[in-house]
C-alpha cells in the first residue's frame, strides 16, 4: 500500500514515498541536482497512475517546481533542522483539482482564529486513564481506529501495522475507560530533522466532548521534548471544526492546506497543516 523509494545516480538522491490508496507520491527528502529530482519523481507519479505529487522543498529551489507546475500548498516550519520546508503540490487529474469544500474550510479556519485561547481546559476525571500505549495494546488501538475511521489513509484497524510502526519509534498515547480505549493519538518523529508529525488522532463519538485530544497531544508534545525534539506539525481533516480547534488552542500556526490530500471517512479530503516551533511553544 504505502512503498518507500530511494531514487538515485551520480547527480541526485531523493527519498519517496508511492502511496497507491492515497494515489499519490510524496517527496520528502532530495539533495544534488534538482531538476534530475523533478524529472525522475514525475516519471515515478506517471509509472504508478498517480493523480498528485506532494514535495517538501527548500526555499531557493521553489522556482524551479513552479516551472514544472507545482504550486505551493504549506510551509513546513523549522523542518529541516531550523530551515522551513515548503509543500509544493502538482495535480495530475482535473478531478484532484476539484475541491468543492473549499470556502467552508476557509470559514471553519477563520472562525477558529477569532476565538481566545482558553488556559482552563478542564479537570480531568478519575475514572479515565491516560498513559503511553504499548505492543499489548495494539488490538484495542485498531478497534478504536477501525471504529471511528470507514476509511483512513494507513491500515490503523490492522494490528500488525500498529506493531510495526510501533516498533519502528511511532509513540502512542491513549485514553482508556472501563478497559476500552476511547481515545489516541501518535507521534512520527523524524530524529535526523528533529522534528515529529502528530498524527493518527481518534476519539470514539460517545466521549468528543470531554478535551481528552487536548491532554493527549500535551502528552505526546512532552514525551517529544524529552527526546529533544521541539518542532510539531499535524494534518487534520480541514472539515473537523474540533480537531483544527485543537490545534489552534495548543498554540500551533495555521500554514496551509493540501487539497485532495488523502482518503479519510467516506471520501478525499482537504488537509490543514498546522505548525508548532520553539519560538510558537
């Protein structure tokens, strides 16, 4: 489902990510020569039918992807090592394109920013648990996961996609009640940059209104500075007025959205990036 590339010769490298449920191919990191990089992910997105390529790239080559098409969509804050990454987008098929929702996510930002921030966020109650989570609970993660999501963009209903990403330095954070997890969110963390993406966010319906995301990210974003990382970034669902609420009142920065970004819920959906640095904590 989700293949990770190394391209290269005596002129470039480039690190991809071919993503056929999402039908598309992530650039995300390149050093050499920049036009070969371009050239060889393009012939990479026309090999596997791909209807979008997604980059992150440095400043001073913005011009030459905007040369072949790419538009940019966010910035990356700090994301190489302090310098921002810029993501630049290519549509490949009118229908990709087509983003029909697009000034309703505008009001549902908008309306967002305009709300203080709110320093109480709560008392917590004893009967739910919040902890990190471990291998022992990867079946509960993927019935939570299978539950909330009809569709989701990485296999989190299935255990032993839970396990190996796990395993491969993924944290999770969960909320437990009565033996059941009703809440969890994750952190990717990318050592050589230094930073992490908050990602895999979930609560069951029944308990959306308790702030449990609030706590959960809190947690995840002190685990992460206990690892020396500092730099956050997340994609939410730019439909999700509770999820980019979240975001803002943790005190991250709207920096764009990716349009027909992935398959999440019943369809393909628009992505708010939201940014969090050392400066902005």
């Amino acid at each position: 489902m989700v293949q990770l590339k190394e391209l290269a010769n005596e002129r470039f490298s480039a690190s991809i990510c071919i993503d056929s449920f999402n039908e598309r191919i992530r650039l995300d990191d390149y050093s050499g020569r920049v036009r070969d990089v371009i050239q060889s992910v393009l012939q990479e997105a026309a090999d596997c039918k791909a209807s979008k390529v997604i980059v992150k790239v440095r400043r001073e080559h913005m011009p030459l992807f905007l040369e072949k098409g790419f538009r940019l969509e966010g910035v990356f804050s700090h994301y190489f090592l302090g310098s921002d990454a810029y993501g630049m987008s290519l549509f490949l098929t009118e229908s990709r394109m087509n983003s029909p929702y697009w000034l309703k996510e505008d009001e549902i930002v908008a309306s967002i920013q305009e709300k203080p921030l709110k320093k109480d966020q709560g008392t917590w109650q004893d009967e739910y648990v919040m902890r990190k989570a471990d291998t022992q609970d990867i079946h509960k993660l993927a019935k939570l996961y299978d539950t909330v999501f009809e569709t989701y963009p990485t296999p989190m209903n299935e255990p032993d996609y839970i396990q190996k990403v796990m395993e491969e330095g993924t944290v999770f954070y969960a909320v437990e009640h009565d033996g059941h997890i009703v809440s969890a969110a994750s952190a990717e963390i990318n050592d050589p940059y230094g930073h992490a993406e908050l990602t895999d966010c979930a609560t069951l319906p029944a308990y959306r209104k308790l702030g449990f995301m609030h706590h959960l990210i809190l947690a995840l974003e002190k685990e992460l500075q206990s690892m020396h990382i500092y730099v956050f970034y997340s994609l939410a669902r730019a439909l999700s007025y509770g999820m980019n609420q979240v975001f803002y009142q943790l005190g991250y920065t709207y920096t764009g959205r990716f349009q027909n970004n992935c398959y999440i819920f019943d369809k393909i959906e628009d992505m708010n990036l939201w940014v969090k640095t050392p400066n902005e904590s």
